[in-house]
C-alpha cells in the first residue's frame, strides 16, 4: 500500500491514545481525565483499547460452542459491572452505562447463536470490547465535565477483507475522519474513538491485529494531520527489552521511526509493527507515555537518527518457523528465488527473516499454517528442513552495521552460553542484526546480551 499524504485542510489537533491496562481501573480512568483535561486545548482525539482481558474473553467466546460462549459473555458481563461499579458514577450516569452494556452482552449473544463465516465473525465478536470501554470512559468523561463523545471506527476506519489484521484504505478512510471528525473538535467535543476496529467497504467489521489500537492512533494522526500521537501505556515508553523480561532494560528516551519500526516488527509487543509508518508518512512525532507517571519523559520517536551506540534495543520472538532450503540447481539458476517466494506468496505465508547462500535458501516464517502445501511444492526442487520451535532475537540500532565489534560480541557471548546460531540476517534495513535460535533459549540470549550491550 501506498501512503500518500497531504496536509490540506489540516487543524491544530493531538491523538491520544490509552491502552487496555490505562482504561481498566478507576484510578486509571481519574489519570485519564486529569491528562486530557490538561490537554483539552491542543484538540485532542481520544482512542481507547477494550479493558484488558476482555479480547482474549470476547476471542474465546468467538471460538467455543454457543452454550461455552455463554459463560464468557457472563465473565464479560459481570467484570464490566464491577469496573462501573468503581468509577463512583452519579446514579443516573450509571444506570445509563448499565444499560449500555446489557444492550451490547445481547447484542453479541445474537451475533454468536447466529454464528458467520469464521473471520468476519470472530472481528464482529470482538469488536465489541472496544465499544464498551469507549461509550463507559466517553461517558465518565462527561460526568466529570469534559465535553467527550463516543465514536465508533467502523463508521470512519475503511479498511480491506483481511480479516483479523486489516488493513486501512487511505482515500476512503481520510474523506471519512475528516467529514466525522472535524466538526466535532470544531465544536469543542472531545471524540473518544474504539480502537483496534474498521469496517470493510460493504460495512463488515474488520480488526487491525491484536494490539492494534496503537495503529488506529497513527491512522487517525495520519488523516487528521495531528501535531503528535501520543501513546498512553503502563511502561515509561519504549525499553531496551521487554521490562517483563529483563528487569535491569532502561528507558531509551529518543528513537528514530526507523529503529521504533523495526523493534515493533521484530516483536517488542509495546507498540503494533504498523504503527510507524503512517506517523513516518505524515512526520508525525510519536510519543510513548506512562499513564500512571504523567511527570515521565517516556520515549520520543521521530524522523532524525540518533548517533552513538550501535546497539539501542533488543528485541525478540518466542516462537517462529525456520525453513532451510537446499539445492544445487540453484547456482548459476536463473529465477531460482522468484521461484521459491511465489510458492509461498501463492500459500499466503510470509517470510520474515532471508538468509541465501549459492546453493541454499533459509526463511523464517511468523505464520506457518499453510506450510504443508508450501513444502509439498517446494520439495519438488530442493531438499526441504522445517524447524518449528525457533525463536528470532534483534540487535537494533542504526549504527548497528557499521560496527563489526557488535557482530563480533554477539558470536562470543552466545557461544560462551552454548546457545547456537541457526541462522543469521543482517536485515535489508541496515539497521538489525536478526539470528534464530531454538525457542527454548531466546530468554537466556536476550538476559545475556542485555547485560553485554548496555
Ligand atoms: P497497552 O495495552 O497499553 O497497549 P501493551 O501491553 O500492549 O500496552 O504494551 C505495553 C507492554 O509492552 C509493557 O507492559 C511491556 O511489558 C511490553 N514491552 C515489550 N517490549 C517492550 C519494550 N521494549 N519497551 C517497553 N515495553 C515493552
Ligand atoms: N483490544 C485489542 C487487543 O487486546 C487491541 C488493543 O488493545 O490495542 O489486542
Ligand atoms: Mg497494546
């Protein structure tokens, strides 16, 4: 896809976007309203995520018999009602939110006894976390006397039928958050908008991939022409690593769109993979904040390279496929490779990480569930290994390539760690070095290069 951006007709505006951990307690939501009071006068347009847990509940219910489902929509049901209950809503607002709820719990109670065709009913089903938390925070909001009004996306986000990880249509998508959403920040209200959601242009709900809300902030950023997107987490903004995993990784305060990119799409799960790109379009500067520590600086990313270490973050995947490809045919051979991709662009699987060699070809794949098709076609020229149970760790920075001390350090401290490298790609952007290892040892290399690098 091709995004093309002008900036006609654009006003003064911020998006602000609060994730699942931000909107699931009253504390949460009281630090919600004291940041968008503060911000009220920068325009800004409020996305929010579904309270956590609730997508994994609503993705479960998608999945199981209608009876199973029951019991998930009485989980849903009965964890919304204890979060009201701690918001200290005026009777009146309450009842009104109650109300809410229970018209969308029979709503998706419909949808699941009629159950569709596999991924356009699972995103229907889903998309209702996102409307729930949207019309219960819009509505808080407005108690406490901030003029905020629900918007939900599958009347503005236009995207594609890809089902499960949508994507936006540029054209379609802008001409409708321009006519919706500008006359509402010209009024002075305050759109609190559903992320992670979209409707196909035959009006199906579509979502944008787990996580996904962070892509609707850029989306709208993009169409809107925002002065910045800010991300509202639980972390003080972007780490070396996942903090979950290393508890020593530091806050980086300043990442270039290239690095942010390329640590979400190699798997750091604080930001969606495609939330970059339609900042890096619009020049948008992305901020990644703490709701729960306003006062901290979190993590700025912008346009500009940052210079210094090679090294800046480190990012990783558990879980992913190796497929090693061998054949003599191939030196000399002219469109061996074309080859190769087009059996698997042709099985809809797509390749991450290439390493080529004169007479053999090794991928990596994030989804592999129609591989076996794939190797059935790709064994008919060449010996053909899958390695299941691999896992993939990034070194990322953009002065990562000039460095060859950094390749150097990495081949000595993991052979120290007897863990081996299967596989290694120096990215086509210049800016990652990749290596696969078995699955079972990426913790241990992602502990032990942390110490190493930083
Ligand atoms: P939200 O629900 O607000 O979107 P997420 O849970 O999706 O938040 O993302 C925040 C989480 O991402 C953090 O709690 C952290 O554990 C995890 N994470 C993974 N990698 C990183 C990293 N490099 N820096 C910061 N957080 C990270
Ligand atoms: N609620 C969705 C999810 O859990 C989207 C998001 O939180 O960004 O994946
Ligand atoms: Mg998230």
């Amino acid at each position: 896809m091709v995004l093309q951006y002008t900036n006609q007709d654009i006003i003064f505006m911020i998006v602000i976007k609060f994730g699942g951990t931000s909107v699931s307690t009253a504390a949460g939501i009281q630090k919600i309203y004291k940041i968008i009071s503060e911000a009220k006068d920068k325009k800004p347009v409020i996305v929010v995520s579904a309270v956590a847990g609730i997508t994994d509940l609503l993705l479960s219910a998608a999945r199981s018999s209608p009876g199973q489902a029951k019991k998930s929509l009485s989980d849903i049901k009965k964890f919304h009602i204890d979060f009201i209950n701690r918001l200290a809503l005026p009777a009146v607002t309450k009842k009104d939110v109650l109300r809410y709820l229970d018209t969308v719990i029979l709503e998706i109670g419909k949808v699941v006894r009629i159950k569709g065709s596999e991924k356009a009913y699972t995103d229907k089903i889903v998309s209702f976390g996102e409307i729930l938390s949207s019309y219960i925070i819009a509505k808080t909001l407005l108690e406490k006397g901030l003029p905020a009004e629900q918007v939900i996306a599958t009347d503005i986000i236009v995207t594609d039928q890809s089902f499960g990880g949508a994507e936006f249509l540029v054209g379609e998508t802008r001409k409708k958050v321009t006519k919706k959403i500008k006359p509402l920040l010209e009024k002075g209200i305050i759109p609190v908008i559903t992320g992670f959601i979209g409707a196909s242009v035959d009006g199906k709900v579509t979502t944008l991939g787990r996580g996904g809300s962070d892509y609707t902030a850029a989306i709208l950023g993009f169409c809107l022409g925002a002065s910045e997107i800010q991300i509202w987490k639980d972390v003080n903004g972007v780490y070396t690593t996942d903090p979950r995993l290393v508890a020593t990784a530091k806050n980086i305060p300043v990442l270039s769109y290239r690095e942010a990119s390329e640590m979400a799409f190699f798997g750091a799960k604080v930001l969606h993979p495609r939330t970059i790109r339609p900042a890096v379009e619009a020049k948008i500067p992305v901020r990644v904040l703490n709701t729960f520590h306003p006062e901290k600086t979190g993590t700025l990313i912008r346009e500009k390279p940052n210079i210094g270490k090679p090294v800046r973050i480190i990012s990783f995947k558990r879980k992913t496929t190796l497929v090693n490809m061998y054949s003599t045919e191939m030196l000399f051979s002219k469109g061996f490779l074309a080859r190769i991709f087009a059996i698997f662009a042709k099985n809809n699987i797509s390749i991450n990480l290439v390493a080529v060699s004169e007479v053999s070809v090794s991928v990596t794949l994030d989804n592999d569930s129609c591989l076996e098709a794939a190797v059935k076609e790709l064994s008919r020229f060449n010996q053909v290994t899958v390695k299941k149970n691999m896992g993939i760790v990034s070194l990322i920075g953009e002065g990562i390539i000039a460095s060859s001390h950094t390749i150097k350090k990495l081949f000595g401290v993991l052979d120290k760690k007897g863990i081996m490298i299967k596989m290694i790609s120096l990215g086509a952007t210049d800016i990652n070095i990749s290596i696969v290892i078995e699955s079972d040892q990426v913790e241990t290399a992602v502990r032990t290069l942390h110490k190493t690098f930083f």
